[in-house]
C-alpha cells in the first residue's frame, strides 16, 4: 500500500513537472527570440545564438508606423476587455443568481439557450457581426467591439456562475429577507462579496479570451489606432518582410499583464472554479 502511494505520488509531482515544462517553453522561446534580430532568428530558430538587442523591444513599442505600437495597443486592450468583463460579468453573474430563485421551467430553458450557445463557433458570427457593425458605424470601435466579446464569453460565465449560485446558501438570503432587505441590496450587499472567488475565476476567464482574441478583432478592428494587441502584432508582418524580433517582444510584453493577474489570483481562480464546478457548499 505504502509503495503504491509513493509511486502515485512521483508519478503525480513527474506528470506535473513535464506539464510545466510544456506550457514554460513556449514562453521562454519567446522571450529569448525577442533579443534577437531577424538574421538571428532566420539562423537559429530557438533564439540561441546571435546578439542579444533591444531593438525588438523599441520598434513594437512604436509599431511600424511610428504612430503607436504596443503603447497604443495596450490602451485598445484595456478598454475592450474592461469593456467585455463589464457585459459579461454584469449580465451573466446577475442572471445567474436570479435565474436560481425563477420557476425551475425558466430555470431549464435559460440553461438550456446557454448551453447551446457554447458550441456556437466564433467563426460563424464574423460576417452577421460585420455587417451589423458596419450599419451602425461600429467598425473601428474598441468598446463596441468588447460588448460583442462580453456577449461572447457570456454562456461560459453564466454556467460557471448558476452552478455556484445554485447551492448558495438560502439562509443567508432569507435573513436579508427577514431583515429587510430588498432581492437587489442581497445580491449586491450579501451576495456578491461571498461568491468573489467564483466571480473572480469567470473574470480572468473571460479576460484570458479576449486579451488574445483575433478573428473578430481583425475585422472588426480596422483602422491602426483602434487595433488591440493581437490584431496590432498582426501589422510587423507584411506580404514579403516580416519584423519577427517585434513580433516575439510585442508577444512577450503582451502576455505579461495576464501572467500578473494569473500569479496574484490563482487560489481564488482554482477555487472558483472548483465551486462552479461541483456547487458552492
């Protein structure tokens, strides 16, 4: 018995470190061909020989033009995704939790259109999203398009979010009842400070899709100045030259925001989505 969980274990802590390994090299390859200048990279393709250089660094701060970069791109990104985490979180948390206190009919159905709509792909909404944005002026626009990146991540919320929401204690909410308090001050007051870690975990989710989202971005984010990163990245390469040391930077200062969030919040991520997963008891 004692050698079976010894042998679990290293098995455990080995599957561990090899997942690791997959998912740090990548960014290490990265960071290291960020250094280097195109010759380099063409020469050595892991980024282990050649000069190291900053170069790569300055030009996708200032982006091929000269009018923005990564300066730029940043702030389009800030706004697209508060934007988004404000849709998604606003509408699916809130309806969530007062979907659990409906009639179990309205409870199936709403289940029901969410769960389909997460086998909705991206790629069949492009062109009905075009041609809306295009009536309304919206192309170009980093908020509308994060309103339309809310609405996206907005099925994953809303499960995640009802299946905590589903065994929330109904004590707590009966005592705000008794002492008077109205279904909106509970939620706010009562509800949302206890259920932060679900909140949180759906959050970076959404965050994480659209930081790196790019099929809708690049048609719906034409003009330079409205581009968020990973349609900007999109811009050091051309038809026949490719920029790629600005590329690999602009890759390695983009995901730092991400990797922040993602180090500060991982214990309430992970128990977040533990609690959406199998309930909030």
């Amino acid at each position: 018995m004692i050698v079976q969980r010894i042998a679990g274990r290293v098995t455990l802590q080995i599957g561990l470190i090899l997942w690791t390994v997959l998912v740090a090299v990548p960014f290490v390859l990265i960071v290291l061909l960020s250094f280097r200048s195109n010759a380099d990279i063409f020469l050595n393709g892991l980024g282990l020989g050649g000069a190291l250089s900053l170069k790569g660094y300055a030009d996708a701060w200032v982006g091929q033009s000269g009018n923005g970069g990564m300066s730029l791109f940043f702030v389009n990104s800030a706004v697209v995704a508060a934007t988004a985490l404000l849709v998604s979180l606003g509408a699916g948390v809130t309806g969530a939790y007062f979907v659990t206190h409906a009639r179990p009919v309205v409870r199936r159905w709403y289940l029901r259109i969410f769960i389909l709509a997460t086998v909705l792909p991206v790629v069949m909404l492009i062109v009905p999203l075009y041609q809306v944005y295009n009536s309304l002026g919206f192309i170009s626009a980093p908020v509308a398009v994060g309103v339309a990146y809310g609405a996206l991540t907005l099925p994953t919320t809303t499960l995640i979010s009802y299946a905590y929401f589903e065994d929330f204690p109904k004590e707590l909410t009966e005592a705000a009842a008794i002492d008077g308090i109205g279904p909106w001050r509970t939620y706010l007051l009562v509800v949302l400070p206890l259920a932060r870690g679900s909140v949180t975990a759906v959050g970076i989710l959404t965050l994480v899709f659209v930081w790196g989202e790019t099929q809708l971005g690049v048609v719906l984010l034409q003009s330079e100045a409205s581009q968020t990163i990973p349609v900007g990245l999109l811009s050091f390469q051309g038809q026949f030259t490719a920029n790629l040391g600005a590329m690999f930077a602009g890759l390695a200062l983009g995901s730092i925001p991400i990797m922040i969030l993602y180090l500060l919040l991982n214990r309430q991520i992970t128990k977040g989505i533990a609690l959406g997963g199998f309930g909030g008891r």
